[in-house]
C-alpha cells in the first residue's frame, strides 16, 4: 500500500484586493474585495514505503502548501490526500504520531530555553514511555553530534546548530513519514552534508518515508532517486532523477584530452553525440574522452523555462 497518495489534490486562497488611497481603505472596511489565487492545481502523485523523493519547484511552486496539506496544516480546496491511511485535514492522533514537518525557516523550540527542555515537552505531548524518550533522545543526541550543545539556550546557537536540535526535536517521536521543507537552508556546506548523512541513515534505519524540498540540488542529488516537480501548483515531471535530464536537455558536453596536453570541448545534440565523438578520435590522437550531461540545477532551470512556456 502507498504511504502517501495524493489525487487531483488543489488549494485555493482568497487574498484581499485594495486600491491605494484613504478612500479605498475606508471602503475596504465596509466591503472587501477578494481574488482567488490558485496554489495547488490538481497534483496527483504517489508515494512508497521508504521512498525518499525530492518535491521541486521554484519559490511560489506549491511545494510548501502540499506539504502543510500532507500534514494536515491546511484543508484542501479539491481533490484528495492520503497519509499512512488518514486523511490528514482531520489530524487524526493516530497520524500525527507518525509524521514530522521541518521547516527550515521555522523554530519550534523555546527560543528562552534549553533544547533539553523542549525535548522533554515534546515527549509530553507525544507520550512517549520515559526510558524509550530517553534511548531516542540520547540516539538522536549522537547522531547529529549535538552532545555539547542541548544544555545551551537555543537563542546562544548558530543556525547550523539550531537547524540540528529542530530536527532533533522533530524525531524524537520517530516518526515513519518525514516532510522536510528546506532543511539546509543557510546553512554551510559542512553542515549540510551532516544533515543529508543523517537523513539517508534515518531512512536506511527506520525505513521512513521522505519527501523532500530543496534549492540545494546537492541535497536531491544525494538523497533522491526519484523526483517530482511542480510549477505554478501543476505538476511537471515525476520520475527518476536521471531521466530528468534525458528528457529537459538536448545537449551533451565532450571533452577530450590530446596526446598534446590540449583539451577539446565541444557541446553536441544528444542524437549526434556518438557521430560527434566518432569524429574527433578519427581527426585528432585522443588519450581520453569524458561525455557529461548538463549540472542538475541547470536541467531544472530548463524544466522551469518549458513549463513557463507552456503557460
């Protein structure tokens, strides 16, 4: 059975609409104009026990608004979601005990107080048995390596630091579905290899289930076999990472080193790259030869420009 399925799933917002000026605020408050805009727009997807898949798309996409539907945050306007079974716009107990949402520009620790401290009201409101709360904590302690730093106001840590106690705090219940919405954001590359090696050994741990939101292409690169990726609240891609680029990018990039030192570079149609590097080792004395597909985050930006083109 899926872990998540989402069918035709929309939200809609209504945002006010006003005019400059003291008149049109006057008149606002005796009758406001609203608008529709459309956030999510008939998504469908599904997920697998211990998928891990990257959820892309530029800012505005939908991708937070899915989640915080997946979550139970938000209500659907239309079609449907599922989550372990549940509906999650009801936030059934029985759900809410599996799932977790980090958000990387959110906190939910007390800023004032030790992260020990919030660990402890989370394990209130999850009731979780005091010596498994503890054999959890102390794991997650030493995994994110945060042993020196969870007795120390979380307002005294570094992004980086905090970043690792929210996801700390996020696990101790160790949920089986796990929605991350930009868990690296600002943060060094140092520490966000730390949090992708964390994530990858949680999933290989507990066989959870991730989905994934990141500007970082590293972090998909790393994590992800399969993505999906929307535009403008419309899917546009489902797949794996590597028939991303197969099917956004035309072009491969030759290289080839001479016998001389030299190197050749040249950029050739994906249907000509076998005639194009047939062509070189018969015109010059070859001693190696790389073919490479364009970076990821440039097969994105592609995927972005032919959706926007289709709109």
């Amino acid at each position: 059975m899926a872990i998540i399925e989402v069918d035709e799933l929309s939200k809609t917002f209504k945002v006010p609409v006003r005019d400059q000026g003291l008149r049109a605020s006057l008149r606002s408050l005796i009758h406001r104009e609203t608008r529709e805009v459309t956030a999510v727009d008939s998504v469908s997807f599904t997920i697998e026990p211990g998928e891990v898949v990257g959820f892309l798309g530029p800012n505005g996409a939908g991708k937070t608004t899915t989640l915080k539907m997946l979550s139970g945050l938000l209500h659907p306007t239309g079609g449907r979601c599922r989550v372990l079974g549940f509906e999650p716009k009801g936030r059934p107990p029985e759900l809410l005990r599996q799932i977790t949402l980090v958000m990387g520009n959110r906190n939910q620790l007390q800023w004032d107080l030790p992260a020990l401290d919030s660990f402890e009201l989370n394990r209130a409101i999850y009731r979780i048995p005091r010596n498994e709360f503890v054999a959890i904590r102390d794991e997650l302690i030493e995994l994110l390596d945060i042993g020196d730093l969870v007795t120390q106001p979380v307002r005294n840590l570094s992004l980086g630091e905090r970043m690792k106690m929210e996801i700390a705090g996020a696990l101790l219940h160790r949920p089986q579905v796990l929605f991350l919405d930009e868990p690296t954001i600002g943060l060094d590359i140092t520490m966000q290899r730390r949090i992708r090696s964390f994530v990858a050994d949680y999933n290989v741990r507990y066989g959870a289930t991730v989905i994934l939101t990141s500007h970082y292409m590293a972090d998909v690169q790393a994590l992800c076999k399969r993505v999906v990726v929307i535009h403008h609240g419309r899917l546009v891609f489902d797949g794996d990472l590597s028939a991303l680029s197969d099917r956004f990018t035309t072009q491969r990039t030759i290289t080839a080193r001479l016998a001389d030192g030299e190197e050749i570079t040249i950029l050739a149609a994906r249907t000509e790259t076998a005639a194009a590097t047939t062509r070189l080792l018969a015109d010059y004395d070859v001693v190696d030869l790389t073919i490479e597909d364009p970076p990821i985050d440039d097969v994105i930006e592609q995927v972005f420009a032919d959706a926007g083109d289709a709109t």
